[in-house]
C-alpha cells in the first residue's frame, strides 16, 4: 500500500492538496533547506500523518497560530484538513516564510495567513483560540511564547513525543508562574491509520491582555 492510499481516509476530499504539498516540501522544501533530503521517503508518515491528528482538537471556527510553523508543520496540515478553521503560520526567518507564503498561494487556501515575526513580537497585539507547535521547543519556553497568544481558556497544543509526560513535569513550575489554567498529555488521532500521536495541552489563565483577533474569513479549499 502506497503512502498516499494509506492517508486517504485520513485526508478524504483534501488528499489532492495535501499531495500537492508533499511535493513542495520534496522539492523547494528540501532545496532550501526547510526539510532534511532523508526526510523525503517518509514524510507521510513522520511528518503529514503525524501532524493530522492535532485537528480532533480544533473546532470549527477557531483561529489558530501556528507558532514556529518552520516548513508549515503541523499549520498547513491543518489549514488543509480544515477550511473552516482560520490559521496563522508565525515564522521569524525570511527563507520559511517565503516558503509558506509561496504555499499557501499555490495550494489555494483561503483560510490561512502568513506572519513573520517572533512570537513575543505578537504579544499584547493578537489573541487567538489555538496555538499548535511542533519541535520548536520544550514546553517551559515554548508555553512563554505562547500563553500572552491566547484567550483566556484558549490551549496550547504542542506536539510531543515519547518524553511529553516528563517535559510536561519539568515545565510545571513555569506554567504556575505564567498562570497557566491547567495542563495534560492528550493521545490523538489512530494507531490504524498513521495519526496517533502525544500532545501537550496547556490552558490559558485570565492573564492576558486584550488584543485584536484576525479577520476570521471563510476557509474554502
């Protein structure tokens, strides 16, 4: 069974634009060097699949920034999984963020935006649902960056591995200092069909100041 078979239950309807961005981060992805040559042969498995999981944690609606989006993981998958969820990919380095902008355009997805900056750059002028991360940091200093982003009651969802109960230990004394609501290791997606994996979810506390939210628009794909 091809990569591609196997993804279609999980892609359904957007399998065809998902395809299209396999092929991107196969191609300019790896020329500029956003995604390892050695990652090509897997990278449904280790990287689309993967990331898929994390939308049975979005709802419809929701505006979500994907906070060091790098190539586009886990945003891009979710902007495609779901149109009707508004996604922000926040990338700090030019070459990745042309990439993504280049991305976005070319898979026509009217549901997502392109911002570079850094995240504390952002804080104190968007506040959003969702922020989703994946390799950027451990959880203590990912949760800094992060946590001024949300609505209070809004989650961070950041994509761990095997060790996500340990950095989630580790990070508990910065997560009390930030004012954080509340924290746990979620299993998401299906062991059948590639998906399953380990997220850590951190609930914002009523700390932060208020801040525009983006435009939400009407995500097509």
């Amino acid at each position: 069974m091809t990569a591609t078979v196997a993804a279609a239950p999980v892609f359904g309807p957007a399998l065809a634009q998902v395809e299209a961005y396999a092929a991107l981060l196969a191609g300019p992805g790896v020329e500029r060097g956003l995604i390892g040559p050695r990652e090509t042969p897997r990278l449904w498995e280790r990287h689309l699949l993967n990331c898929a999981g994390v939308s049975d944690l979005v709802e419809d609606g929701q505006v979500v920034v994907d906070l060091g989006s790098g190539a586009g993981l886990p945003g891009l998958v979710l902007a495609i999984q779901r149109p009707e969820v508004q996604v922000v990919l926040v990338e700090p380095l030019l070459r990745r963020a042309t990439f993504l902008t280049e991305a976005v355009t070319e898979l026509g997805l009217r549901n997502t935006l392109v911002r570079r900056s850094r995240a504390e750059d952002l804080h104190g002028t968007l506040l959003v649902d969702v922020v989703t991360a994946r390799a950027v940091a451990p959880v203590d200093r990912l949760a800094g960056w992060a946590l001024p982003l949300l609505h209070p009651g809004g989650r961070l969802l950041a994509l761990k591995g095997s060790k996500a109960d340990e950095e989630l230990a580790q990070a508990q004394p910065a997560l009390k200092r930030l004012g954080a609501r509340g924290s746990s290791v979620v299993e998401v997606g299906s062991e059948d069909l590639g998906t399953q994996g380990r997220v850590v979810v951190v609930e914002a506390g009523s700390g932060a100041a208020k801040a525009p939210t983006p435009h939400r628009k009407k995500g097509r794909r």
